[in-house]
C-alpha cells in the first residue's frame, strides 16, 4: 500500500466517524423519531413446571363431652299494653234522608191526589213514621151513571231493632167509596149517586217479632200476628184473624259435604168470620209445611210435605209432597228451576172487592185448593244489565171464583161469584234492562189456557196479556216514563132473566193502554210530575156495564223536608 492510498483511507474513516457523531448529537438536539424497519422475529420464552403437590389437610375436630348443669330462676317481667285504634274506612258519605215528604196533584175529571209521610231518620234502635195517602175522582163517563171513587189509606208503624230481634207494628186504616155506575142515566134519571154508593172501611193491625242472628247454627224463628175488620154501607162484615211461624236452624244431616242444610218447619193460621144480610159463617184453616233444603254442587233443593187442614161444614185434609229445584249453570248465571206443590185459599170480602169493586158482598165464600201444581223454566243474566225468565205451569183448581152479574140487582150492576174446577196452563215470560238509574226496561207476558169442568168459558179471564214498562233518566234532571199494557178480549157470562133463567155470552174487547209521563227533579227536594193516562182514549170495558175513563192528565208537585 502506498502512502497516498493509506492517507485515503484514513481520511474516508475520519470523515465516517465525524459524520456519525454529528448525526448523533443532531438527533439528540432536535428529539426526533427514528423509526428501524427491519424482519421482525418473534421469540417464545421458555416454559417452567411449577413443582409443587396439591396436599390434603384434615379439619377433623375431636368431639370432647362438655358435662354442665343449669339453675332455674324466675325472673319477673313487667309489660304495657298500648291501646290500637280501630281503621277507619274513607267510604263514601251517606246521602241525608228528610223526615218527611209531600205530594199533591190535580188533573181532569176532577181528580185530586194527596201523599203525606213523616218519619225519623236513620236510627239503629228504631223506626217510626206515618203515611197517609188520597186518590179520588168526581168527573163523569157520558151516558153513565156516576162514577165517582175516593181511596184513603192511612198507616202507622212502628219498628224496634234489638240485639237478636226485631219487633214491628203497624196500624193500618182504609177507606174505599165507589159507585154502581153500570146504568144509562137517560133511562134511569130518578136514580140519585147516594143511591148507587157503596163504601169500604177496614182498619188492621200487625204484630211481629223475628230473629236475626248473625250466627247461623242459632235457631232461627219467626213469629207474626194479623188482624183486621171490614164492613160496607149493606151491613156486611168480615172479621179475620192470622197467626204466622216459622222455625229453622242449620243442621248437617247429609254430611259435610252438602252445603247450607237448613231443616225447618212454617205454621198458618186463618180464622175468618162473615156477617152479612143472608148469613153468618165461621170457618179457617191450618197449613204446616215441614221442608228441608241444602245445596249440593250446582243443585238446590228444597223437599217438604204441604199439608193444610180445612175448618168448615165439610173439614177436610189436604196434603201433597211439595218440591223446588235450582240447577245452576254456566258459572251460575243460568239456572234451571222447577217444581210441584199445592196450596189453600180461603175466599174473602177483601180480596173480592180489591179485584171486583162492583160486588154484591153477600155472596158465597167457598175455599179454593189447588190440586197440583207443576212449573218449570230457567233464568239468567245475559249481561250484568241483563236479566230474563221464562216459565211454564199446570194447574188443577177445585172451587175457582169466576163473576157473573147478580140477577137480583134492579139495574143487573153488580156481581156475584160462582165456582167452578178449572185447569189453568200458563207460559210467562220476562226480561228486564236496567242501567244504573239510567234506563230501566221491563217487557212482560203472560198467556193462559182454562180448562173449564162445568161452565163454558173461565169468565173474565184474559187469555195473554203484555206489559212494556221504561223509565229514562235524562241528566238527573227529566225522569220520562212510557207504559203500554194490552189485554186480549174476555168472554162474560150476562144472566138478564131469571124466570125463565135466559143466559148469554157477551165478549168485551181488549184494549191497548198507553201511558206517558214526565218528572222534572229542580233540586233533589222538590220535582214536578206530569201523567197522561190512557192517551189513546180506549174507553174498554173491564167488567161488563162498565165502561172506563178515557184519555185523562194529572200533573203536580212533590216536595222533600
């Protein structure tokens, strides 16, 4: 090597080493990144075995006998008792009751109405009030005698709630004028109203004491006493004395299983005497009826023997086994019911004249039995607004009052009563909507087959008959009312000669009664009622000779304090 290419060299290699440490101090000054790009080569560590060996550790515990004695002592402990008041429900408050209400009324033919009430208000020891109500009229039908009627009812009770026990009262007095009208005026003019008057008076008292256990494995009872007294403007009277009871209690004669077993017995006792210008009778009657009911499963029923005792001329003894089923269906909104029993009714004064105003009261007063009477159908509730029931019967009646007019009547106006065994089959059938106080619907019909043994016909008996009752409430402050009632014709047996004895069938029409009405309630103390009756002005004939009043308004106010 010469010496110019050794000094080369050096200087190259100075010059490299220069470079490099300029280059580092540089990149140190100025803090730069210096990013290598090479192959990167990854590289595992190695593994070490952990050497160490699960071992067990025994936490057995040497049981050691502990032997110890302990000493009884009484330690004396003293406590409080701290009154709970009793909760106390925010229920809605009771609406404020008047102790007394009015009402009168006026409307065409010369009608007045009058309805008093006074009482105490909410009390749990008693009750005590009286009513007094008036209806009369004076108007006139043409061609026809005069038909005036006047009805006064007057009551007085009395009711005293006990621990176990009610006791009531009640005094009750009825004064009931009408007059024979069946008469064409023109061809009887000298006939005056005093002369066709006929008056009812009856004065009545009640008396009763029953239990009201909240326990109902106590003996049940219930005891009441009735009496009253009717007499007429002919010297008829009619005196009648009734005794009800009744025992029950809560047995288990069938087993746990059968619900509600309830054995018990009713008592009756009816004692009539009669007065009048061709005789004087004394006769009554007796009813036990031993039952016993329970529920099982679905079924209801009832079982018991009615057994009544005839106290007459002719005493007799009736009894017949008496039965009431209910089948519940359909989560118990559809029931299945039926059943048999019989029944006695002594014929009376009160209950004739209430049907017939226009009777003669001296006239026979037989006891009518039904035989058998069968009755079935089903019931139910289509919605919780929605109710209906339809049912059929079958019944056999021994001695049936049926009207005919009295042939010694001069004017041939008033009615008599012959019996007859009639068989009476009946199909009914109802449905009621009610919405709240809103609307309420009623829709009812009957229709009736009479099997007749010794007479033509069942005399004044319709054969269907329909009534639509609705009531709306119209902003709490219209109540309108619209009532139709329709009765088919009947057929009357008209005796117009007795020597010879001449007969004939008179068929006295049916009507269609339509009535309308409106109460305006200004406060909840004080409305005003407008009626129209009869607005189709039907002048039909329920008792033959009688004609009713055709289309009449009453109107008035009523009146809370």
């Amino acid at each position: 090597m010469n010496k110019n290419t050794f000094s080369f060299i050096i200087t190259k290699t100075f010059f490299l080493v220069f470079l490099l440490l300029l280059l580092s101090f540089k990149s140190k000054s100025q803090n730069q990144d210096v990013i290598i790009i090479d192959t990167y080569k990854p590289v595992i560590s190695d593994a070490f075995k952990i050497n160490e060996n699960p071992q067990i550790t025994d936490t057995a515990v040497e049981k050691i006998d502990l032997i110890y004695q302990v000493s009884p002592a009484y330690y004396p402990l003293s406590y409080t008792l701290n009154p709970i008041k009793p909760a106390k429900l925010s229920g809605q408050p009771l609406s404020k009751l008047y102790k007394s209400y009015l009402k009168v009324g006026f409307g065409s033919n010369i009608t007045p109405l009058a309805e008093f009430s006074i009482g105490n208000t909410r009390s749990a020891k008693q009750s005590i009030g009286f009513i007094y109500r008036h209806f009369s009229s004076s108007g006139k039908i043409k061609e026809y005698g005069y038909p005036g009627f006047s009805d006064n009812e007057a009551s007085f009770y009395v009711k005293k709630f006990y621990k176990n026990h009610t006791f009531s009262t009640d005094i009750d007095f009825a004064r009931n004028v009408i007059h024979y009208y069946g008469f064409l005026a023109e061809q009887h003019s000298d006939i005056t109203k005093d002369s066709t008057r006929q008056r009812f008076n009856k004065i009545g008292a009640t008396l009763n004491y029953k239990s009201n256990y909240i326990d109902s494995s106590r003996l049940n009872h219930n005891v009441a006493f009735n009496f009253y007294s009717l007499s007429d403007l002919f010297k008829s009277m009619e005196n009648h004395f009734g005794l009800n009871a009744s025992i029950n209690k809560n047995v288990s004669l069938l087993g746990k299983t059968i619900k509600n077993q309830n054995l018990g017995i009713n008592s009756i006792i009816h004692f009539y005497n009669n007065r009048n210008l061709l005789d004087t009778s004394n006769n009554g009657m007796l009813n036990l009826f031993p039952h016993f009911s329970a529920n099982y499963d679905l079924i209801q029923f009832t079982l018991g023997l009615n057994t009544f005792f005839e106290f007459s001329d002719n005493s007799k003894i009736h009894f017949l086994p008496s039965i009431h089923f209910n089948l519940n269906l359909y989560n118990r909104i559809f029931v299945v019911y039926g059943g048999l029993t019989n029944n006695l009714e002594r014929n009376n004064i009160d209950k004739f004249y209430k049907e017939n105003p226009f009777i003669n009261t001296s006239l026979p007063l037989e006891f009518s039995y039904t035989k058998s009477k069968f009755y079935g159908g089903f019931k139910g509730s289509i919605s919780s607004n929605l109710s209906f029931n339809a049912s059929v019967s079958k019944s056999v009646i021994d001695q049936l009052p049926l009207f005919y007019n009295d042939t010694t009547a001069e004017l041939l106006n008033k009615f008599l009563v012959l019996y007859d065994k009639v068989g009476v089959f009946n199909t009914h059938f109802d449905i009621t909507f009610q919405k709240k106080e809103k609307i309420k619907l009623l829709l009812a019909s009957n229709y009736y087959q009479y099997f007749t043994e010794k007479e033509q016909n069942a005399w004044y008996k319709p054969t269907m008959d329909v009534q639509l009752l609705t009531q709306y409430n119209l902003m709490d402050k219209f109540i309108l009312k619209a009532d139709i009632i329709a009765y088919n014709g009947v057929d009357a047996k008209f005796i117009y000669s007795n020597n010879p004895v001449s007969t004939k069938i008179i068929h006295l029409k049916g009507t269609t009664d339509v009535n309308l009405g409106v109460e305006y309630c200004y406060s909840k103390i004080l409305s005003a009622f407008l009626n129209f009756n009869n607005i189709t002005s039907s002048k039909y004939k329920q008792w033959i000779k009688y004609p009713t009043y055709g289309f009449n308004i009453l109107g008035g106010i009523s009146y809370s304090f």
